[in-house]
C-alpha cells in the first residue's frame, strides 16, 4: 500500500520507516503537516499515519483536510500516540472531533503496525466495494420514464428506480427474494454470453422489451421499454417487434439510448427551457478516426473504445443531462441550464481530457482524441431540427480545424465558404489592417533522439464576433482577392521574430513556414524573404519553405524560378503533403527541395504490412537524393515507433503536441532535451 507517514520525531520515523518498508509498503514521510498535505494529491495514499498529540497537531491538521476533501474512497488515517494523550487534546481544544479511524500506541511494536495496516486492508477493500456501488446507482437514473433495475450475478435484485415498481409489483416480486424469473433469465444469458443481451417480457397486458448489460464485478443492469404500441417493421410476428427495439431505444453495444430518443429528450430540455429562460447546448461528439483504429488494431478494440467513451461522457455529465449513441462512432448530448456560451465550451474541454484520461487509465493500448460541435438554444437555433442541424455543423467545424478540439455554431457559420467571402472578407481586411492575425508553432520530434527539431508556424485568426476562423476558410479568401500576399508578409514577420526569440535562449531549431502559389508568382518573394532575415539576424538555412504538392510546381516557371532563388539565397525548401495523388516523383527530383512531409494518410497506412512497404520505400527515395523525411499526423507512440524504426528522420503529430504559441513554444523547449543542430544551410546525406 501507498503510506503517507507525518511525524516531527525523527527517530521514531526512521523506526517506522524500517518496518513499513520490510512489509513491502510504498513510504512518503514529512516531518511536517504543510508538507506532506501539499504531497497529498501526487501520492495518492491508501493510509495515512500522522502523529496526533502534539503541541502542533500535525496529524490533526493533515486528518481534517483529508475528511473535508471528501474523496469517494478516503484514505484510512490512523493516529501515532498513547489514548489518553489523544483523549486529553481532543478534550482540551475539541479539534479531534474523532478524525482517525485508528490509534498506534507508542512506543511503536511491529506487531501492531502489521495488525493496524491488515484492518486497514480490509477497510480500503470494503470502501472501494461501497464507492463502486454508489458510482454504478449514480448511473442509473431515478426520474426515468422507464424501469430501470440491476441484479446480483446470482440474481438478487440490488436496485430499481420508480418507474419499475409497478411491473416489479405486476410480477409478485417481495422484497428480500430472488428478482422475477423472466429478468434473473435474461441477466443470466447476457451473462453467459459475454454481451448485451435483449428479450420481450410480458407485464400484465403490457409488452416490455429488456436490454441487459453486464458490468463490473458480475452484477447486470436491465433497461427496460414500453413497446405494447410500436407498430411493427416487418410482417414476422416472432422478430418484428425485438427488432424496432434492438434499433430505435437503446444501443446494444453501450447500453445508451440511441437517435430514437433524441427527441423526446431534446422536446423535454427544450420546454423546460422556454419555462425558466435557460439555456441547452445539444453537443454532438464523435471519435476521431476510428476507422483507422479498427483497421490497425482491430475492432474489439473499436469496440472497446466506444464503450469507454460512452462511460466517461455518462459519468461526467450532470444529473437530468442526457448521453445518447449516435450513428457509428458518434455520441449526442443534451446539457439543461447551461450558464453561457463559454461555460459550454469549457465542458467540452473537460469532457474531451476526461475521455482520454478514461482511456489512459483503462490501458486501452490505443491514444485517441475526440471532435465536439455545439449548438445553443435559444441563442443559436429556435427548434429542436435546427439546433441538430446546427449542432452537426458545429461537429463538422471542428473537424475542419485539425480535430481533438469544439467548436460552436458560431464558428461554423463563420467558416461558412457560402456565405464567407461576403461576410468574411471585410472581417479579413480589417485584421489586417489591425494586425489580429497571429502565428501557432507546431513542434517537429527527431525520431532518432527524442529532441525539438523544429516548429510548423502555422496561422490563426480569432474573430472577436465569429471566434476561431479556421485557415482553411479564410485563406482561399485571401488569395482569390488578393490579400495573400499581406497574409505572408505578416506570417514571416512575426515567425522570424519568433525564430529569433528562441535562438536568442539558445534554442537551434528550425521553423517551417508555409507559402502559397500566389507567393511563388511574385518575383520579389525570395528578395523580400532574404531582406527579412537579414534584419532579424538570422540565417536563411534555419527557416524551411514548405510548398505543398498540390500546387502543381513542375510545370509552373515562375514558381520554379522562385524557389530556385529561394534556395540559392540559403533557405532550406520542403515539399508538403506528399503522397496525397497531386504530383509524381518528378518534383522532388527536378525541383531543389531539401525536405519532404509525408502525408498523415500516408504516414499511418505505415500501421500495415503493405502500407508500411509503401512508406519505407518513399523514405528510401528521401535517403537516395539526400532529403530529410517529416512524417506528419502522429497522434500514438505506436505509430511513432513504427516510422522511427523504418527510418523517418522526424515526426510530427498531436501526439507530441498541439500547435502552441509563442510563449508556450518556448516552455516547450525548455522542457525537451536539446540536441546539436546541422548545418544550416547543409541538406541531408
């Protein structure tokens, strides 16, 4: 067990120290209760052992703070000292106020302290028992309109809401006997199947179909459905009316309501929201790539993921907000009396770090991140189709802008290429004028030691009124009336000033910095990029012009004759996005690149035998003309691991990190080790 262990005597920690150790325990000790409570939360103690009577009342302080914290499993807290010191300061100052679950006399005996950490033992055991049964009865809903009821795996009815009892009392059920036949049947075959299981049982003249699923520890809990008026799909008699359940209720594979129920919820949020004048986002969440996963690891790993997350949304949403199952690998929900529109999005954050927490703690082998759009009512949408519409909007942004993020409605229609160059484009000018445009620096890992290679500088645009306004949108706008080249302009300002801060603290990295055909045609680009990094300081070999491959460069001269210049002036030039199917080898060849950036869909095809044949083969190319390689969309060490093994130079993805910025880059690499730079201005081989 992990052991907290507060005492100012040293000698007597010391002595309790040597046994606690011989018992095969984890010790943290403090000589003081400041310390040791400002430890308390990285140590995680199962048992806390402070000394009680003393002048200072250490342990009194230490005990307290642990009881007000009201953890679900606190730790077992037991007192050093002799019983009537203990009695004579609780008497004296009515501090004590009982807080230990248990004394240590003093002087200390070996057997004592094994005899006082075996009741302990069994206390933690039974507490944990107790959490997890409160957590499991939390989960089920007690205002549900449908009846509800869990079961022991020998068939003990443990729990039931109200809308059971009347079926409970149909069927004759007493308490204290076995639950009515027809469940403890249904609980024993999800049981012995290993999966959601779901049958029709009849209730006096009522007709109710039961989905039972399996948790933690053997126990079952049954959903159950009123289906006596569902009109049938099909025909059969014997299947037809399982089916409507099986598909329109309650998802077989979570056990979460599905689509079929959005409306009733979402009818029911809304009224009550007309009534009081609050507030309900309807967020639609959905798991990032998860086709992907199924492909690499296979779906009961899909499988186990979408369970996970379903958990994790269902126990960090608030009692009367619903979770439902979406299509596929999507999830709804429904949050009543939200206070505001940023208070939404600060729940979507929380939402999406506590799903991976979840993951990371379940040990599920694969890293993953989620997408969440929201919509407000009445803010946003005055209906229950429109705020869905919207709110699927909203999800479709934030794939939009990379992924692992919210947005809201808002924002989506911001980005709207409908409606965007005419309300964009004024919005553009002005942050241009006022110079609101900012950069985001996204770190490149060398795979070979671990270190910060470099940075992608990356552009943003916050809009005070349509919030984030994702490149994407924003850029085809520039370039197609001619603000491109401002956008530039203003992006390699502020990059190499930013180049210039981090060489300044000793940082040799490289920072990469995306330019646009539009760029290229201008024959002043490369003189006006040299005459910029003269200014700053800096050499020309640090920065990397990326150039994607959809730009079609091969048969362009004026973009040939500008990086050509662009080159010879010392910067280093990196073809973006290869593997995409827009250019052939021939641009790598003819053209002066020092770099290339595999391609994320390219990259994890690297995750199969064929894929990674593909992979390697283009690296080898990279190391035949003396290129560097960037694999880029990283987002698990698993695939990391891969293209370091079969000879990436560097890796790129959220796995490593977000685009952060300015002051954020520079904390990064002060957290990283460093590693001895090349030659600037030298290509690889």
């Amino acid at each position: 067990m992990n052991i907290l262990l507060v005492d100012p005597d040293a000698s007597r920690r010391a002595e309790l120290q040597e046994i606690l150790r011989h018992g095969g325990h984890s010790v943290a000790e403090f000589a003081d209760g400041a310390s040791a409570l400002a430890g308390l939360a990285e140590i995680r103690p199962d048992v806390v052992i402070a000394e009680a009577a003393s002048r200072e009342r250490e342990g009194t302080d230490v005990f307290r703070k642990i009881r007000m914290s009201g953890p679900m499993t606190p730790p077992y807290l037991i007192a050093i000292g002799q019983l009537d010191a203990i009695a004579s300061a609780e008497s004296d100052s009515g501090a004590w106020d009982g807080d230990a679950d248990d004394v240590l006399s003093h002087p200390i005996r070996a057997e004592e302290v094994t005899t006082r950490l075996l009741v302990a033992r069994r206390t933690l055991e039974r507490r944990h028992d107790e959490a997890a049964q409160i957590k499991r009865i939390s989960r089920i809903p007690a205002d549900s309109p449908h009846p509800i009821v869990e079961l022991t795996s020998s068939g003990v009815l443990i729990h039931a809401n109200l809308a059971s009892i009347p079926l409970l009392e149909t069927w004759g059920w007493v308490a204290g006997r076995p639950a009515p036949s027809a469940l403890r049947h249904l609980a024993a075959s999800a049981r012995k199947q290993g999966k959601p299981k779901r049958a029709e049982i009849a209730c006096g003249e009522q007709t109710y179909s039961f989905m039972a699923v399996g948790l933690d520890g053997g126990d079952v809990c049954l959903y159950g459905h009123n289906v006596s008026d569902l009109p049938a799909l099909h025909p059969e008699p014997d299947t037809s009316r399982t089916s409507v359940v099986g598909h329109t209720t309650r998802d077989s594979l979570t056990g979460l309501p599905t689509q079929a129920l959005l409306a009733n919820r979402l009818g029911q949020a809304l009224k009550h929201a007309r009534i009081t004048g609050t507030l309900v986002a309807l967020v639609k969440v959905n798991i990032d790539n998860c086709a992907d996963i199924n492909d690499a690891y296979g779906h009961s790993v899909g499988d186990q993921l979408i369970i996970l997350v379903g958990e994790s949304l269902r126990d960090e949403v608030r009692v009367g907000d619903s979770v439902l199952r979406d299509n596929g690998d999507g999830f709804i929900l429904v949050l009543q009396g939200i206070g505001s529109r940023e208070t939404a999005g600060v729940t979507c954050s929380r939402f999406i770090r506590a799903a991976q927490q979840a993951g990371d703690d379940a040990g599920i082998g694969v890293r993953f991140t989620l997408s969440m759009g929201f919509a407000l009512f009445p803010d946003d949408a005055d209906s229950e189709q429109s705020l869905v519409e919207r709110a699927d909007q909203a999800l479709a942004e934030a794939k939009n802008s990379g992924r692992n993020c919210w947005r809201d409605y808002p924002a989506a229609v911001g980005a709207n290429p409908m409606i965007g160059a005419v309300r964009l484009l004024p919005r553009l000018m002005g942050a241009l004028q006022t110079r609101q445009l900012h950069a985001q620096y996204q770190p490149i890992i060398a795979a070979s030691t671990g270190a910060v290679a470099g940075f992608e500088a990356l552009v943003r645009w916050h809009d005070q009124d349509l919030g984030w306004i994702p490149p994407d949108r924003f850029i085809p706008i520039a370039e197609a009336r001619g603000l491109i080249a401002e956008v530039g302009r203003q992006m390699a300002d502020m990059v190499f000033q930013q180049l210039a801060v981090w060489r300044k603290a000793g940082h040799l990295v490289t920072v990469s910095l995306n330019i646009s055909k539009r760029q290229l045609w201008e024959p002043s680009f490369a003189d006006a990029m040299h005459q910029l990094a003269t200014e700053r300081q800096l050499a020309p070999g640090w920065i990397i012009m990326e150039a994607t491959e959809r730009q079609s460069l091969l048969h362009d001269r004026a973009c040939r004759d500008t990086l050509e210049r662009l080159a010879a002036a010392g910067f280093r030039l990196s073809i973006d996005d290869f593997g995409s199917g827009h250019s052939t080898f021939d641009v790598v060849t003819d053209l002066p690149f020092h770099e290339l950036k595999v391609n994320m869909s390219l990259s994890r095809k690297a995750q199969s035998p064929r894929g990674r044949h593909v992979v390697k083969a283009i690296l080898g190319m990279c190391d035949t003309l003396g290129l560097e390689s960037v694999a880029e969309g990283i987002e698990d060490a698993t695939l990391g691991a891969i293209l370091q093994e079969i000879g990436t130079d560097k890796l790129q993805g959220y796995f490593y990190s977000p685009p952060l910025s300015a002051e954020a880059s520079l904390q990064f690499l002060q957290r990283h080790p460093r590693q001895p730079a090349p030659t600037p201005a030298s290509a690889k081989g």
